[in-house]
C-alpha cells in the first residue's frame, strides 16, 4: 500500500513567482493528431538525389511511375534505361515499366527521341527533367562518345554607321586607305578588311559635310582609352555615329559661265560681230528693210 508523501509546504501557503497552471485544452481541437508521421532527418553530403514534390506528391501519377522518375534521376548520364534493363533491376514487370514510362512521358519527366547514329543504327535518346517545363542543359550533351566539335562563338556585329548620300567608289577607296593608316597612329586600331569595309561608308558621310581626311582621322584618334582595346572597330563605329558633324548649309549652286561665240563678218555693214552662225549685226537687224547701213 502506497502512501503520499505529506508536503514541507501547508497546502493554504502559494509561491507567488509560480506560473499559473495552464488550462487543459478542449478535446478534438488544438492537438496534434496522434499518430501522425514524424521526420527524423539527418543532413546528406554526398551520393543524394533531389526531387521536387510537384512529383512526390504528383496526384495522377502512380508510385511506379514516381518510384521510376527517382531511380532515373539518380542514375549517371549514359546509363541504359531501357525497358529489358529497367525490367531485370526491377520486379514489376516489363508491361508496368513501360507504362509508367509513358505516364511520365505524358506528364513532362520524360522526352524520348529515335536518332539514327553513325552506322544507320536507330537508338532511343532518353532525357530525363526533373521540373517538366524547364528547357536547359540535358543529357544529350553529357552522354559518353566521341566528342562533338564545339561550334566557335558567333561574332558580334558592328554597330551601324552614318551613310553617305553619293557612295562613289572612289570616295570609299579614299576612307578604306584612312582606316588602313589609323594603325600607324594607335597600333591597337588594327581593323580587319571587313571591318574595314563596312567603317568606310561613316568615314564618307564626314567628308560630305566639308572635312579633310586630316579632320576625320584626329577625331577617331584623339583620347583613346588607355586599356586594352577588344572591339576596336565598335569603337571607331560608335564615334563616327556620335560625333558625327552637321551637314554644310546649303549653297545655290554656281551660274553658268558665259560663253563666247567666234567672230563672223557682218553681211550688212561688214563689221565684225560675235555670233554663233554668220549673219547680220544686231544694228544691222534693227534698220528698217531697204535702208543703206549706217
């Protein structure tokens, strides 16, 4: 038989700094649900697959399709995912693989595609995203083979130029021997002949609106930056499009010079007169008809 304990303390005596004692909580309301799943986690640092729970917990798809999308997501690129392979690592049949593999080709975690390689040989490429929708770096370009040749990176082109009204060939082979000279000035102003070509036509536009060769070539020169120059022909292109000069106010154009007829023999009075064919005077037209020239 059991026996309480009497307490040191009378039972009228209350500790002031004591919390009072917290109300019970109303049955079914507030309490964590008994029997709920719990984690006991531990922190991964290698040899770990993440997946998102948009598949997880994806609600068409079965657990052998999701099971499926795990174990292909974790698995290195180039390993065989075909259906004989799939169905001797796992016991659920080939019929069932290869439905779950065409679940998850139908919700996005899959793209099969038939390639023919080298040989006439057709294969299945198989890519596997592990966030439907998102279009990055797949495993076509990490399976093992030989390597494909990596195309070199497109250049980028020039920035536009001013255009000249009257593009004379000889007024651009004048702007091309310019732009071959600025070198001599800033060895880094070495232009290519394409680069080259397509300049000429912003250095013709300076010398439409009266400027010397002289003018043109101290403004592309003058203040270079001191680092390197990796465009030099954007460069060139962005000032001759910025500094580009007014056009020259507009001249009338210059009146025709005189011109002077040869000498004739007038037939009246037989002085000499200037005239384009031979003929009469002009004071020999104005008498009157049947008078004697003066």
């Amino acid at each position: 038989m059991t026996t309480k304990e009497e307490s040191p303390f009378p039972m009228d005596t209350q500790n002031p700094s004591a919390p009072p004692c917290a109300e019970s909580r109303t049955a079914g309301k507030n309490h964590p649900r008994v029997g709920g799943l719990l984690h006991d986690n531990a922190r991964h640092t290698e040899r770990f697959t993440v997946i998102g729970n948009h598949l997880a917990q994806h609600p068409e798809l079965s657990l052998v399709a999701r099971g499926l999308a795990l174990y292909l997501q974790s698995l290195p690129a180039g390993a065989p995912v075909d259906i004989k392979t799939l169905a001797t690592r796992f016991p659920e049949g080939r019929d069932r693989i290869a439905a779950a593999l065409r679940d998850l080709e139908a919700h996005g975690y899959l793209r099969r595609t038939r390639e023919r390689v080298p040989g006439g040989r057709i294969v299945t490429r198989t890519v596997s995203c592990n966030r439907p929708g998102h279009r990055g770096r797949t495993g076509e370009d990490q399976a093992p083979g030989p390597p494909k040749k990596r195309q070199p990176p497109r250049k980028r082109l020039l920035p536009a130029v001013p255009q000249p009204g009257y593009p004379a060939t000889a007024l651009l082979q004048q702007d091309t021997d310019l732009l071959t000279t600025l070198r001599r000035h800033d060895p880094r102003l070495l232009l290519s002949a394409m680069d080259t070509q397509h300049l000429a036509h912003g250095v013709a536009a300076w010398l439409e609106r009266d400027l010397t060769p002289s003018d043109v070539r101290d403004a592309l020169t003058a203040h270079l930056p001191t680092e390197p120059l990796h465009r030099p022909a954007a460069l060139l292109a962005h000032r001759l499009t910025a500094q580009l000069p007014p056009l020259p106010p507009h001249r009338p154009p210059a009146p025709p010079p005189d011109v002077r007829h040869p000498l004739q023999t007038c037939d009246g009075c037989d002085r000499a007169f200037r005239a384009p064919a031979p003929g009469r005077c002009r004071d020999c037209r104005c008498d009157p008809p049947g008078a004697l020239p003066a």
